[in-house]
C-alpha cells in the first residue's frame, strides 16, 4: 500500500532505525539518500547510471518546474516520471526554499509567497493550494507542504509568526489534496529556537500527513545549532512516520542525523562539488584539480567500485578537469553520488547486522 512505512529494525545504542516505505513507483530502504534533480534532471548524471548505483529516489522542485517547462506541459507528456524517465520513485519540494533564496524578489503574506521569476521578472503568486496543483499535476510519489524557511538570524517574533502561518499553510494544503496515490509531508518549522520547534510538532502532528520534514537548517546557522536543533525536533517527531532532513548533506552531518533518527537527506552537495572537482573517498576529501594528480596513476578511491573508480586514474580525471571537458562533471559526479549511497547502504547494512556502530570505518567515511 503505497504511503505504508514500516520500521524494520533499531540501532540500541542510537536512535537510528531501518525502515521500509512503500510509494506508488516502488520501495525506499531507509535510511535513503535523494540526490537533486531540481529541473526534471540530476545534472551530469544519466537515469541509467542513476539506476546502476542502486539510487532509490530522487528529488524534483516545485518552484523550477512551474516556471519552466511548466506543470501542465508535463501532465500533457505522462507526469515527471515518463518526462524524465525515471521510474522509481521522485519526491518534489514544495518551492519554499526556492522562495526564500530569491530574497527581495520575494514578499511573503497569509496568502501565499508572492515573487519575481529569476528567470525573467515576471510576477507569481504561489499558494498552498497551486503548490499542491503543481505537483498533483507532476505526479510525485511525495510531495510537500508549502512552508517558509527563515534565515538563521532572523528574530523570535519573525520566526513565531511565520511557523505559525507555515501550520495554517499546512492545512491548507491537507485540504486541497486529490490524488489517492500522492504521499504528503508536512514541514517543521520553528528557526533556532527549541520552543516553536516544539509546538510545530505538536500542533503538527495529528495531522495526517504520511511523514514529516524538518526545515530551516543548513542556512548558515553553523554545526553546532545544526546538529542540536534537528537532534531535538527528531526526538519529538510520531516514530511511525518517515522522518526527512531537507538539504542537510555533509557525510558527517548525515551520519549524525541518522543516529537522531532521520531517515530521508537530500542535497546538491555531491553532484555541485563534483563539477566543482571535490571528490568525496574512504580516505576523506580530494580535490582532483590538484598538480600532485597529473600523472597519478590510481583511481580516485581503491576501496570504491564505482564507473569512474573501475576505469580512469586520478590523471585523467585531472586532465578532464583542468581541460574543461563536459565528462569531468559527468564521472566526479557519478562517483560523488555513488560514494553517498553506499554511506547509507553501508548505515543500513550496519542497523541489519545490529552492530555497535552504524557500519565499520565511519570515520573515515565522514572525511576530514
């Protein structure tokens, strides 16, 4: 039964779990990566090799796919999957972010975020209920509440009052939902301050939403009120729904969030650093633009089994690089991404065999 998630197994020496959540295009083994496919495309990367690396869903937006090619053009053409040819499962942000990130091009109001397309100007409103059109007509197997996501720095009274209009956004958009096959998370807000971090669950949490996201970290609050404040609202969210920590992607910080219990993670993190030439190994981060690497013959990561590991030496991939050839993004990016799903895979095989730790050599995974 799509939108049905399960907790297969816990880590007793964590809040970590093993879980199984079942969509209408397939089952998700969590803890699960998502990489970023904003437009309809994880960028450098084929479904195919996507396929090949065990990826088990990906991540589309709202916000980028309603100003172009547009939702009703892709509701024409079949829905996101057949668009895109992906047929597992696609989880689609609800915009929110996007929003926040246009700064002055944006006003926020109880009726929807209204905004300047960064495309060509061009005035939009974006409600609850178009969020929800938007990807009824996209045909996620998740989609998301519309909500606000503050900065870091912003004031208690700012930050009470848009959490409480993100909750009302919330309804809005339980009400306004059609489709049967369609899962729906509900976002908590609240800022950096524990209290509305607390009362966004509560007053949440009845809701029957089938998981729920936590929102407004990774913008700039730092590590340490990163990892407390999604170590505390994890602690406060229903057990028997999927948890997802949106945009929160260092190794390290994933690792953390799934000994609090998450089991969701998107970010841009592997693929943008890819094409930037950062490479993610056993042995911590590389940076392939590096002269040591000119005639290096290794592969990037001996313990990795990747395409790119299996076939091409740390040469040639710094040829490609410093050379600007569209194939460096290409391989640095495959390899980022199937670096980050064997971290989750080698975190559920860890929970499955109920070892001490989430998997052997963590440290090591998590990089410098």
């Amino acid at each position: 039964m799509a939108g049905h998630f399960t907790i297969i197994k816990k880590d007793p020496n964590s809040h970590a779990r093993l879980g199984r959540l079942v969509t209408s295009h397939g089952v998700v083994e969590t803890p699960a990566f998502m990489p970023v496919g904003t437009q309809g495309t994880v960028k450098a990367v084929l479904p195919r090799d996507l396929r090949e690396m065990c990826c088990q869903i990906l991540l589309s937006n709202t916000y980028h796919l309603y100003l172009r090619p547009g939702h009703e053009l892709v509701r024409k053409l079949g829905g996101l999957h057949r668009f895109m040819g992906w047929d597992g499962p696609i989880l689609t942000d609800s915009g929110g972010y996007q929003v926040f990130s246009l700064g002055a091009m944006r006003k926020i109001s109880e009726q929807g975020a209204h905004f300047q397309s960064h495309l060509d100007g061009s005035a939009h409103l974006l409600t609850p209920e178009k969020a929800v059109e938007i990807q009824e007509a996209l045909g996620s197997d998740i989609a998301m509440v519309l909500d606000e996501c503050v900065g870091h720095d912003a004031g208690r009274k700012y930050v009470r009052d848009s959490t409480e209009r993100t909750v009302r956004w919330a309804e809005r958009c339980q009400r306004a939902r059609s489709r049967k096959d369609q899962m729906m998370f509900g976002i908590i807000q609240g800022g950096m301050f524990e209290d509305l971090r607390r009362w966004c669950v509560a007053t949440m949490a009845p809701m029957p939403f089938e998981g729920f996201a936590v929102g407004g970290l990774g913008v700039g609050e730092g590590e340490e009120l990163l990892r407390s404040i999604s170590v505390f609202t994890a602690g406060l969210l229903p057990e028997d729904r999927p948890r997802y920590l949106m945009g929160v992607g260092k190794p390290e910080d994933m690792i953390n969030a799934v000994r609090a219990g998450f089991d969701l993670f998107d970010c841009v993190i592997p693929t943008r650093n890819g094409r930037n030439g950062t490479l993610f190994t056993s042995s911590g981060k590389l940076s392939i633009k590096r002269a040591e690497f000119a005639e290096d013959p290794r592969p990037l990561d001996e313990a990795c089994a990747c395409y790119t590991c299996r076939n091409f030496s740390r040469a040639y991939l710094r040829h490609l690089f410093i050379a600007g050839e569209i194939l460096a993004s290409e391989l640095n990016s495959l390899h980022n991404l199937y670096f980050y799903h064997r971290l989750m895979e080698k975190c559920r095989e860890g929970l499955r065999a109920g070892r001490a730790g989430l998997w052997d050599g963590e440290a090591a995974y998590a990089g410098p």
